[in-house]
C-alpha cells in the first residue's frame, strides 16, 4: 500500500549512546532486524501505510537508506510542490521504540 500523500523525512530520534546526537537514518537492514512491519505515517495530514520490513529487504536490499526509499514514496505528491511548511512531515512511531 503506497499512501496517497507525501512523506518526506522519518524523524526518528533514537540514540546510538547516552549524550550522543540521535541517527537521522537507519537501513533497511537494521530496521527488518528488529521489526516485521513498517508504519509509516504524516504527521500533517491522514497519510499512514505498513510495510513490510522483509520485503522493503528484498526489494531494495538490506543497505538501502530508509531515508531515500521515503523520499521515493513521495516523489510525486502534489503537497510538495506547496510552502515548506505545508509539506507532509512523515515520522514512523515503532523506530523510536526499537533503536
């Protein structure tokens, strides 16, 4: 399922050590190691959709930037084409419980 708006960035915030910066970035590798299903929703809008982390692997490879799979999701959706701050703000609610 591909939502029908745009998603941008995940915003993560998990920390790698205490008193470090958190990771902007994960691979797909990594997320599929600790969850079966990705979630992915807007924070601006009603845009969600699940995925499914062994086939995001399979699909993409297990060092594909989930950052960049993101920006493909959204590549096309008229809300970007808007004001900055108009723009969908995407964010996965499971990453920030995981890392």
């Amino acid at each position: 399922m591909v939502p029908q708006c745009g998603l941008a960035r995940l915003r993560l915030g998990a920390r790698e050590a205490p008193g470090s910066m958190p990771r902007l970035t994960y691979t797909l590798g990594e997320i599929a190691s600790r969850i079966e299903i990705l979630e992915v929703r807007c924070s601006r809008c009603d845009c969600a959709g699940c995925y499914s982390t062994a086939r995001l692997v399979a699909e993409h490879g297990a060092d594909a930037d989930s950052s960049a799979w993101v920006r493909g999701l959204v590549a096309d959706c008229p809300q970007n084409n808007g004001s900055w701050y108009e723009r969908c703000d995407p964010y996965c609610p499971a990453l920030a419980k995981v890392f």
